[in-house]
DNA sequence: GTTAGGG
DNA sequence: CCCTAAC
C-alpha cells in the first residue's frame, strides 16, 4: 500500500574519484588491546585494500594520522609522536587535495584517546570520497528536507553529491530521470575539484569496471636502486609515478619529477606523464587482482599481494599477518612492494621492455625469467559495477542513500571474481603469463587492459544471466538477515546521518539525536521488499554484477562488525539520568527515554554502557580510558546501581517469600 | 523482541 | 561491541 510508484535508478558505476594514496595509520593506543576487527570489513576498507593499495601501514607511536590522495596530503593529525596519548588534544587537519593549495580546508577536534583506529577509519573514508551522500535539486543546493518525494521544485532529485571530506571535494552523480526515464545516476565529474583535472577522471561508460593505470616505467638499465632511494625518502608512494620514473631516470626524484609527473597525471590520467620519457612500460598493477574472488576478508590481509609477487622476494615475510598485535596488516607493505619489485628488477630491462617477446613465443619462459621481469600495475581507480536500484518513491533520501551504499557494500563485500580485459577482449586462460597473454608487452594502450568484477557465486551469476525483469526485483535474491540487515543500516546510518563536523569523532549524542533522520524514515517498510539489485542495462553486457543489496546467501560473508562510536558525555548523562528514573532493568524503556532517535545506540549498547559506566567509577580514575567522564556523573551511576542493584535484590527476596510464605513482608524490612 | 551476562 | 541463553 505504501508503493504506489517506485523509482528506479539505475546505479551506472561509481569509481573512486581519485585513488588516495595511502592513510597510515597510528598504532599505539591507549588500550593494549587492539583487535584487527575494529576497522575490518567496512566495504570501503576493502575497496580501498583491493583498489589501490590505498592503506599503507606506518608503525609510529604518534597517534596522529597521515591521510594522503595519490600525491598530496590530505588529511593529518597534529602531534608529536612523544606526546602522551591520553588527554592531549589534536587536530585530524583535512587538507586540500591540490598540490599547489597549502591551507587546511578544514579541521576537527581530535581526542587523542579515542580510538586512533576511528580516525583511520575517519581518514579512510574521507580519502574515498565517500563520506556522505548529500542530494542536491539543482546545482549545489542542497535538499533539506531529505525527503526524495518533494522537493522544493516539486521533483525529484537531479544529482546526487558525493561528499569527501567536508569542503574538500565532491562528486555529482546526476540523475537523469528525464531523459532516460530510469534515472541513471551517473558520475559527472568532481564539482569542486580544480578544473585541470579534467572530466575524464569521472566518466564513467562502458563496462571496464577496473580502469588500470601503468604504475611505473621500466627501463632498460634500471634496477635495484630504487629500494634504496626508498629507504632515505622516507614514505614512498607507490602510486608515485613521478617518484619512481625520477629513480629510473637515475635524477632527483623527489622534487623535480614528482611534481611534473603528478600534474601531468592529474590533468590526464589516461595520456602518458609529458615529463616521462617513451621508454616506459605500461603495465598494470595486478596484485591485488591476482584472487579478488576470495573472501575480502582475506584480502584485508593481502596474502595475494604477496602470492604475486613472493616468487623472487625474500622479503615477503613481512607482508604476513603477524597477530593481533600487528594492528594494521599493512604495515611497510607499501616498501616492500617497492623493495620486492626493485630487487627482482634487476633484470628489469629483459624480455617485456625490450619488446621483442611477443605471444607466439609460448612455453619458452622459464618460471625464473617469468619472475625476473616483475611488472608492476596500479589500479588508478575502482568502479562498483552497473546495478540497478529500485526503490519507492515515497522512500525518504535517507533510504536512498542507504540503499545506494548498500548496493555498493553489497557489490564490494560480496563474492567477486576478477575478469582481465585486454583491449577489449576478455582473457580468458589463466594459465598463460602475461607475457603470454600480451599484457606485458610494451606497444599496449595505456587503457588496453582493464579488470571487471563478476560475480562468483552460481547464484549471482544465474540471476546476471537473466534479464532484467520486474519478477526479478522481489525474488528471491534478497534475504534479508535480520541481524545483518540490522548492522549494515546502523553502519549506514552513522555514516549519513552524522553530521560533518567538528562532533564527527566525539560526541555524537547531540548530532545523533538530532539527525535529519526521523524515524518514520527508516526504510524498513520502504525498502525492505525493494531492495534487490539488478543489472541495469538491458544490453547484452556480460559483467554486471547483480547483487542483492541485503544478500547474505553464504555462510562466507562475515557480517560487519559496527563501528566503535564511544559514548560521550552528553550521551553518558542522558544514560545516567534515565536509568535514574526507570532502573537497571529496563533498558529497552531507557532507550525509548533517553536514545530514540540515536539509531546506533541499541538498548543493548545502553546496558552495556551502564556496566561499563559502573566499572568506571569503580576504578581510580588513572585506571579509565576514554573521554573523561565527569566525576559528578560517576558518583550518579554508583548510587543509581546501589540504588537499583537493591530495588532488584528486594524483588528477588520478595517474591522469594511470596513463593515459600504465601506472606506479605513489608519492603521497608529490606531497605538499609 | 527483551533481558542478563559472559566474551 | 558481540554473542546468546533464557525468557
């Protein structure tokens, strides 16, 4: 009855803007126990992880972060790496993507004790480009109202606006629900980004999912030199082209060619660097390709990465997950991958460069000189394949946006496989080498070669062979997991709904009771029978991937973990104050009291607040972590748990003695 | 669906 | 924050 017209929006592919490079993230922490879980399995850590080698680990006691695009800082947080950690306050700093720009475009309050690990994630998603989805109906404004079905002009949203960092940058998915009739979101460009970045980094047509982007020239001569000059450089960018080409080139490479490199490759990603000489081989980073179609779980621990490429390194030990201790997997990965390659480069300049290999030329590689001529790839960037979104029109904007990031979660989190496309044909034996296949070769286009995403699983890959259909859209593609649907939406919604800003990291009880979410717009009726995804295009395109957005049809997906979003004082005080009022044992009331409209705080989490709240002010307040919590609110919570531990304990003795007695024994015996 | 408690 | 027995 709540349907009466559905919208139908044809997700045409999102790619990530502009592939950052990498956020290092801090590891010390207050706590001693850190588990790879807390920021494990975000889809976007996992685009990130198999995308581009995004993260790049860094051991430092600082916990500060360090949030780059592909050549520039981005985001940083203050302080010296001596500092304690608790108590000392810190900026996490965003800064422009601009090379040329200096100035911070934007800062937040950074409690050095949270979770250094949620600034990660902060950064990381800022990094990605995905931060927020914001709705415009014309140009840069911004729909208030959050409601998809009217808007100020009457109707529906022309663009959607994908936020980055707050006033960093955004990207404008436009929705052309006028020409098409079917709404095809598509990618226009970066609205704000500077202008040379030209249009091309953001259109988004044909079917290549991946597009590839040669990480480095090889030149003939050129070898091991560049571990070294890793070494005293300090942070590498293996995304750097220029970087890499200046050490080829045997110069400087830290000022000069960098630069050059980098604005030649931001004005044109798919044309060769001006300042990069002919002699380069273009060759597309595959490592992380290699077995995309395992679970990402792995691919959070990049055994692929080092499967590649461990034949001739002797380092690839490093690359192995060492525990829990080794909070960030990634950690040096992104030398060694510089180390790995340079050190068995040595022969670099061999078969590949010199062109002279060609196809024909089967069998004659022996797996040594196979693994002598190491070819480096790069991801440059990475699009979600086409999906197809329906959703009734009556559904708010918010549901939107979350359908939306679950289709792409769903893309990203699902079973893959990875397809290599050369030159518009799909490769189809994995057997052969690279050599073999032609990917090596020098003489191919930058663009030649490109990754797709298909689905893995038979499911997937039965309903990706049907056509579009309206029976495909409730079929039985989607099954929805109470507890995974449940998890995902607050996930979600965290991200969404707070707002960006200053309280982004801390206290988000204001910020999450006050978000423009109401809950009449929860999508659970709108959406939950409109969810299904399916491909889009009626051409014959074969690798769409069609993904339910709520599917959790294997037992292999790992349901995501929420987010750590630590309470804060204001949310401590609420909490307080309602378990005051109703007692320890009622904590779906105290949340309907105290939190109704904060969507992440489940009664649950509330309980587990107040025994957490309880065992704070139990300990000396050396002993507590966190956000201070002031001593007031503590004293409360003792006396409120004294007070209600009793209230409880009479109950129990009084009924006890209604069982045995049959006897009325007055209250006032028991209290003290 | 809630509560309570261990992990 | 997760998991789940018990209700």
């Amino acid at each position: 009855m709540v349907l009466n017209r559905r919208l139908e929006y044809g997700f045409n592919g999102y790619q990530v803007p502009t592939m950052p490079r990498a956020a290092r993230s801090a590891r010390k922490r207050c706590s001693p126990k850190k588990k790879v879980e807390d920021y494990s399995m975000c889809a976007f850590d996992l685009l990130a992880t198999v995308a581009g080698k995004l993260l790049g680990g860094k051991d430092t006691s600082s916990p500060s972060i360090n949030l780059s695009t592909k050549h520039d800082q981005v985001a940083t947080t203050g302080g010296n790496s001596n500092e304690e950690c608790r108590g000392s306050q810190k900026q996490l700093e965003l800064q422009p993507y601009d090379q040329e720009a200096s100035e911070i475009v934007g800062s937040k309050p950074v409690t050095s004790n949270d979770d250094p690990g949620d600034y990660f994630k902060e950064a990381k998603r800022a990094a990605m480009g995905f931060t927020d989805i914001k709705v415009s109906s014309d140009g840069p404004a911004v729909v208030a109202s959050d409601k998809l079905e009217k808007n100020e002009i009457g109707h529906f949203p022309e663009s959607i606006a994908v936020d980055s960092c707050p006033n960093l940058k955004s990207s404008n998915y436009k929705l052309d629900n006028e020409i098409n009739r079917k709404n095809v979101v598509e990618l226009l460009e970066c609205s704000n980004a500077p202008q040379d970045n030209g249009p091309g980094i953001y259109s988004l047509k044909d079917q290549v999912v991946w597009d590839a982007k040669p990480l480095v020239q090889i030149s003939p001569g050129s070898n091991a030199k560049m571990s070294l000059d890793e070494e005293k450089s300090g942070p590498c960018d293996i995304f750097s082209q220029g970087k890499d080409n200046a050490v080829l080139d045997g110069k400087d490479g830290d000022k000069n060619s960098s630069g050059c490199t980098h604005r030649s490759n931001l004005k044109n990603p798919s044309s060769p660097a001006p300042c990069m000489g002919d002699r380069r081989i273009r060759k597309v980073l595959a490592s992380t390709c290699q077995k995309v179609s395992t679970k990402w779980k792995e691919k959070l621990f990049p055994r692929h990465d080092v499967d590649l490429e461990s034949d001739n390194c002797d380092k690839k030990s490093f690359y192995k997950f060492q525990g829990s201790q080794q909070i960030f997997p990634f950690k040096k990965r992104k030398f060694f991958d510089l180390n790995c390659q340079s050190n068995s480069g040595a022969d670099i300049d061999g078969d590949c460069s010199d062109g002279r290999e060609t196809p024909s030329m089967v069998g004659q590689h022996s797996p040594y000189q196979a693994a002598n001529s190491n070819v480096k790839f790069r991801i440059e960037s990475f699009r979600v394949p086409e999906l197809f979104i329906e959703i009734s029109e009556t559904a708010t904007v918010g549901s939107l946006k979350r359908t939306v990031m679950e289709a792409v979660s769903a893309i990203l989190g699902g079973e893959l496989r990875v397809g290599v496309v050369l030159e518009g044909k799909k490769v189809g034996d994995d057997s052969k080498t690279l050599v073999q296949t032609g990917i090596c070769h020098g003489n191919n286009q930058v663009d030649a070669l490109g990754f797709t995403l298909e689905p893995n699983s038979s499911q997937d890959v039965h309903f990706a062979t049907r056509r579009v259909g309206p029976s495909v859209f409730h079929g039985s593609t989607c099954h929805p997991r109470s507890r995974y649907s449940h998890s995902r939406t607050e996930l979600y919604e965290g991200i969404f709904d707070e707002p960006k800003g200053a309280n982004n990291l801390g206290n988000a009880a204001e910020s999450d009771r006050g978000s423009a979410t109401s809950p009449t717009d929860l999508p659970t009726k709108v959406t939950s029978d409109s969810k299904a995804l399916v491909p889009f295009s009626a051409g014959n395109r074969k690798n769409l991937v069609l993904v339910p957005v709520r599917r959790k049809s294997k037992h292999s997906e790992i349901a995501q973990r929420r987010i750590r979003r630590p309470f804060s004082v204001a949310e401590v005080e609420a909490l307080v104050q309602a378990v005051e009022k109703l007692g320890t044992g009622r904590w779906r009331d105290v949340k309907l009291r105290a939190f109704d409209s904060a969507k992440h705080r489940t009664y649950v989490d509330l309980k587990d607040k107040w025994k957490t709240l309880v065992h704070t002010a139990r300990i000396s307040p050396q002993q507590r972590r966190g956000e201070p919590v002031p001593q007031e609110l503590l004293d409360r919570v003792l006396t409120a748990h004294a007070y209600w531990s009793q209230q409880q304990a009479k109950q129990q003795l009084k009924h006890q003695y209604h069982g045995h007695h049959h006897h009325h024994q007055p209250e006032t015996r028991l209290l003290l």
